[in-house]
C-alpha cells in the first residue's frame, strides 16, 4: 500500500513495479517496528549474521559477493544528452539508448523478490538545503543501510507533499553479473538506474549517485555547490568555532580528519574538533555572503581496516552498537568482528571477510571493509549536526595521498588560485574503488568519480560561486603522505594533523605570515607546532616536509597540462592559472 497521494511518485513506482515484477512491494515508513522486522528476516535467510548482543549490540554483518566490493568507475555512466554535456572525464551513453539496453536487464528481474519503497531526504527533513529522494530495491541490506545513511520514512513523503522533484532511484541486485553491472546516472531526469551490485556506493543511491553525481548537477543549474568533502568544526580555547570543509579522495583520510582527537598539549589548552560530516558537503551562499556547508548524510559509511583506538577512536566508539559491518573479519570465539589494524591480536577462529575459515595469512578483512553507523553515536559529533542552516566554512581544504611534489600544506593566492590548485590534485589510487592500487591520477577537487556533468563546466561553476560568496573562505592543500628515501610516512598524521589545521585558521584570521613560493603560501618552519612530537619529527623532516621542488613541480604541471588537453572548453581563468604557474617555477629554478 503506497504511503503517499504523491501522483508522480505513485505513478513512478507503478511503472517500476511493471517492469521489475516483484512479488511483493514494500513502503518503507522508518519505524523501527518495520526496520527490526527487517533485520529478522535478513539474518533468518542469511543475508547478514546477528553479532554478540552484549558485546556489540545491535550489530551485523554482511558479505558481498566476492566479485563486488568496490565503487565501479568503469561502469558508471553519466546519461547527459550529449557526450559533451557529461565530458571527457566521464563514462557517457545516449539516455534512450541506455533506458533500453538497462530495461531489458530490469525486466523481470525482481520476480520472487519483494521490492522496497525507501523514501529518504539528504539532509535534515525540511532544511532549505535538502532533496528527498526515493529509493526502489530488492536488498534488505541497502534497506537497512539507507535507514543509518539517510533520513528515512513517512515524514519524508510528509514533507515533499505533491511535489515532483524527487530523485527517483531504481535498485536491482538482480544476478550481480558483473558483466551487467551499470551505476547510470540521468541528471537532466532526476534519475538513477543500478542493477547487478549489492556494494556500498553502487547501491546506497542517496550517498555518491545523487549526493554528489546528480547533486553537483542541480547545484550547477541552482547556484550551489555538492562536494566530496568533510566538514569539521574547530573549537579553540576562548570557545569559537571555525569550520573547515576538506576534499580527499576515496579512502584518504576524511574520515580520520573529520574525527581528529587533538594532541595532548593542545587538548590541555582547551582545543576540541566537532565532526559535522564525513564524505559530502552540500554548500550554499548565506544571507551575509558567507558560505554555509550541511552534511546531506546521517551515517557514516566508513572504512573499516586502520581503523583503532589510536587512530580513530571517535570512529570506532561510533561503531560498537547499531551498525552494520560489510566485509571485515567474524571473530567465531566471540562473535564479533575484526580487521587489520584493529588490534595486534588477531582472532584464532575466524572466517575471512569471503566467508571461509581464515588461518591468518593475507587480509582477514577486505581493504575496503567498512563499517555502516548512526553520525548520533559519533562521541565529537557536533552541535550543528542537524542544523537546518548548516555551519558557516571558513576554510577549504584540497588533499591528496602523494608520495612526493606536494608539501605537507600550502596555501592558495586567493579564490581562483584555489579553485586551480583543486583542480591540479592528484593522488594514488585506493582500494575504493575497483583496479590498481597506488597508481598516481588526476583527481580534481577529489571529485573525477563523482561530477555529473562536463568538468570544465564544474571549474567553471566553482568560479562563478567565488562571485557570489563575499566571505570567501581561504583555500589550502594538504599532504598527509609524503614518503622519505626508504618509503616510511614523513608526518604521523591522524591526531597530529591538528597541528597543520591550527596553523591554517591562523592564516584564515590573518594572524601569521608565510613564505612565498610559486605554488603558493607555504609555512615558516617555526609556525607548525611541534611541541610533543620532537622525536619523530625533527625541524629537518619538518622543512623536508615543507620542501617546494620546482623540477618536481615542472613535472606535475605538464601531467596537469596534458589533462585539460582533455577539454575542449577549459574557462580561459583556469588556463591562465596553469601558464602563471609555470611562468612562476620556470623564474624559482
Ligand atoms: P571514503 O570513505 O572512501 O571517501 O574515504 P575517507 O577519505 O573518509 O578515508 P579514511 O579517513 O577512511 O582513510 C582511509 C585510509 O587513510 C586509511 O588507510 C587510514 O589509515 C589512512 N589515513 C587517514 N588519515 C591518515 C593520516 O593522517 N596519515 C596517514 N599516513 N594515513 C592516514
Ligand atoms: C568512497 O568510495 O568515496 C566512499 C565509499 O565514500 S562509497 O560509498 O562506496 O562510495
Ligand atoms: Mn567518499
């Protein structure tokens, strides 16, 4: 029984229903008397596994097939009109034609299956900054993630009343053929089409498909920007908070920094980091000109192997209850879970994350294991958290995983210089998504797998909002990753990346000078604060740290080059970035 009068999404759903035949169709309403029916059923037919109720409760877990555990950029199409419309960076089919071919796939397929109806809402239910979406799915599992991951049930349909603007998601696992896997966004009709994956970001349609793929589209159309990004709230001492929004790629450490536990020295003095949003940033320009972030999410679906009690503590205390694991180790002795990095010791009666006795050589986990939980339960989730109004960016933070070229932070010029150094990130490939790993590529603004649209056009985009924002934030770049001659990580990161955010809100409230270098703004030695961490590393590893290699720089700029050779309408702003740049390392040598 539909929950709605909504014609359009009854309508919808009907044709849906016409195509996929499902046995049953099932209206997701949010009450937790449904969601617990749910997990009943899912753990009797061994879709997920019941873990220890005293020690985890509320918990399970879930395997994937074998041959599904990642995003699949290869088969992730943007349906524009034209090809030009969704670029050179992204996967294009005619939206007939892919209608037609996924049509035949979807046809049938849910025969034997029940369908279920999710209504969802990206951000809080009636923030100016939130679109409802709807859902269609034959998996439990996607159900019940939906249900951490976004705002689900009657209200939602309450609140979008009679209106058709709505992102409609269709969801089949059908027989997860990877050969007839497809993740098919058509921005232009609000639509997403996924068939033959039952894995996180494939699946879960309101994170990466709409959030951000359709998302960035409407935001384009709309004056607003959908980002790939964290946000973070700084408290310092006197009790102000700043926040700042930072864009990494898949699995490079935005959910470590969205959590950071700040050094002792600096926790004495009073500084505290409220994580206000992991993965996606939905921005606006505010009534003062300001730039106000939300983050669309309610869950984190975060990567589980690395993931300890120095590390991230935040993260995983947010883990120990009402969560769903999806791929990590299942610990027999006590039915729990494990993954590598959670501890030294390694369960002795265990399966591995294929589901298979594990005799503790390889990965017991899957490297992109990860681990579904409620942002409420997050220990330093912040007080904005669900604000309708969001929380006013003060600083932007680009980031990538590089071995070498980028220092550990610099600053952009201004505005434009920064939407260019977002534009010129690069970084190693993750485990996040399917192929090689550790193979450098361009990653603009940790968005390459993630624009609905033409890239070009998306630099433009950010161009324009840097118009309408008055108070325009700061823009900064970042590296965690930079290896010395024997290949051991220059910075220890996690808590200690506190000490770079100090120094870039210093430099947001003009309280610092810095070096000028042809890449930007880089710190005097003597501003980052060691104190605390003299022994690993010394001022020499810090300037090394620090080191601007023109040569090195030269290099990058012609990979950068060769990459807006891509486009065929690169806004001449970003071309003139690019030519001032070299102009700049060709005087430094
Ligand atoms: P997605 O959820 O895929 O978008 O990724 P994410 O950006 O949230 O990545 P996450 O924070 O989960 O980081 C994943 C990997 O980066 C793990 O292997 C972490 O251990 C590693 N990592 C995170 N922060 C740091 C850091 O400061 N230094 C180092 N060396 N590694 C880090
Ligand atoms: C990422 O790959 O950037 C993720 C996980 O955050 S997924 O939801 O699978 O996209
Ligand atoms: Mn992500």
């Amino acid at each position: 029984m539909s929950l709605t009068k909504n014609q359009a999404v009854n309508s919808w759903v009907d044709e849906m229903i016409q195509l996929t035949t499902p046995d049953n169709v099932v209206w997701i309403d949010g009450s937790d008397a449904q969601l617990d029916a749910l997990r009943a059923e899912a753990v009797a037919t061994g879709e997920m596994i019941k873990l220890n109720e005293e020690k985890l409760p509320g918990c399970y877990l879930h395997r994937t097939a074998v041959n599904d555990v990642a995003r699949v950029e290869g088969r992730t199409f943007i349906c524009a009109p034209t090809k030009d419309e969704a670029g050179p960076t992204n996967n294009w089919m005619d939206p007939k034609e892919a209608y037609e071919m996924l049509g035949k796939l979807y046809e049938g397929c849910m025969k034997g299956r029940t369908m279920y109806v999710i209504p969802f809402s990206m951000g809080p239910v009636g923030s100016p900054f939130s679109k409802v979406g709807i859902e269609l799915t034959d998996s439990i599992y996607v159900v019940l993630n939906m249900a951490i991951m976004t705002r689900v049930g009657q209200n939602v349909l309450e609140a979008l009343g009679d209106s058709t603007d709505f992102v409609h998601g269709l969801h089949a696992k059908a027989d997860l053929d990877e050969e007839k896997r497809y993740i098919v966004q058509f921005p232009q009709d609000n639509t997403i089409w996924s068939i033959n994956s039952g894995y996180g970001g494939n699946v879960l349609l309101g994170k990466k498909c709409f959030a951000l793929r359709i998302a960035s589209y409407q935001g384009k159309n709309e004056g607003w920007m959908a980002e790939h990004m964290l946000i973070l709230g700084l408290e310092k001492p006197n009790g102000e908070t700043k926040y700042v929004a930072a864009a990494f790629p898949s699995a490079c450490g935005k959910t470590n920094l969205a959590m950071l536990i700040p050094p002792e020295g600096y926790k004495a003095k009073g500084y505290k980091v409220w994580c206000v949003g992991d993965d996606i940033a939905w921005m606006r320009v505010g009534e003062n000109g300001e730039l106000r972030a939300i983050n669309p999410e309610a869950g984190f679906f975060g990567v589980a192997p690395g993931t300890n009690m120095k590390s991230n503590p935040n993260a995983l205390l947010t883990c120990q209850k009402n969560t769903i694991f999806t791929n990590v180790v299942h610990n027999l002795d006590d039915n729990t879970v494990w993954w590598e990095k959670l501890d030294k010791n390694p369960p002795k009666n265990a399966m591995t994350w294929t589901g298979i006795p594990w005799d503790g050589t390889g990965n017991g986990a899957h490297p992109n294991s990860r681990f579904t939980a409620p942002a409420c339960q997050c220990p330093c989730i912040s007080d904005h958290f669900e604000d309708p109004n969001g929380v006013e960016i003060s600083a932007i933070i680009f980031g990538g995983r590089r071995a070498k070229t980028a220092p550990l932070v610099y600053q952009s010029f201004d505005w434009n210089h920064g939407v260019f150094v977002g534009s010129a990130m690069a970084s190693e490939t993750t485990a996040a998504a399917s192929g090689a790993v550790g193979v450098v590529r361009r990653d603009p603004m940790a968005m390459l797998p993630f624009c609905g649209y033409n890239m070009a056009d998306y630099f433009g985009h950010w161009l324009e909002m840097g118009k309408k924002i008055k108070k325009q934030p700061k823009i900064f770049h970042t590296n965690w990753f930079r290896l010395d001659d024997e290949g051991n990580f220059m910075w220890p990161g996690y808590g200690d990346n506190m000490r770079v955010l100090e120094w870039i809100i210093a430099r947001c409230e003009d309280k610092l000078d810095a070096d000028v270098t042809p890449i930007g703004y880089v710190p005097k030695p003597e501003d980052i604060n060691l104190e605390g961490i003299e022994d690993e590393v010394s001022i020499d590893t810090l300037k090394a740290l620090l080191t601007v290699d023109p040569a090195l720089w030269e290099e990058d700029a012609k990979g950068l080059e060769e990459f807006y050779a891509k486009f065929d309408r690169m806004p001449a702003e970003m071309t003139a970035q690019l030519n001032a740049l070299k102009d700049r390392l060709a005087k430094a040598k």
